[in-house]
C-alpha cells in the first residue's frame, strides 16, 4: 500500500510538471529577438567605423607582439 502512494504522488508529480507552466523554461521568441537586436547594433556599430576598428585592433595587436 506504501508503494501505491509513492506511486501515485510521483506520476501526480509528473503529470503537474509535465501539463503546468515550468519557470524554468525561457522565452524564446525574447531570446531571438535580443539576439537579433545584438547583431544589428554590432553592424550598426561596424559599418561606419570599419577603418577606425582595424586600425585600433592591428595597432593595439603590434604594440603586444613587438619586442622592444
């Protein structure tokens, strides 16, 4: 009779989680939009200052790589 109980609570358990809203689902539709909004943004950013980026990288990458 004990196992019986066990049983029943567990696939009632189950069931709950299996059929109810889970909080630790996320949002995707949310998600794709952020990340979506992101790659704008960093295009947005990229586009016009293109040459300034480079030249800021490759300088900052010669000035560790040099050896004075």
């Amino acid at each position: 009779m004990r196992a019986y109980a066990y049983l029943m609570t567990a696939l009632a358990a189950l069931a709950d989680r299996l059929e109810g809203e889970d909080p630790e689902r996320g949002d995707v539709p949310g998600w794709v939009m952020i990340t979506v909004m992101t790659a704008a943004l960093v295009l947005a950013i990229l586009i016009p200052f293109r040459t300034a980026i480079v030249s800021a990288v490759q300088t900052a990458l010669s000035s560790v790589t040099t050896a004075q």
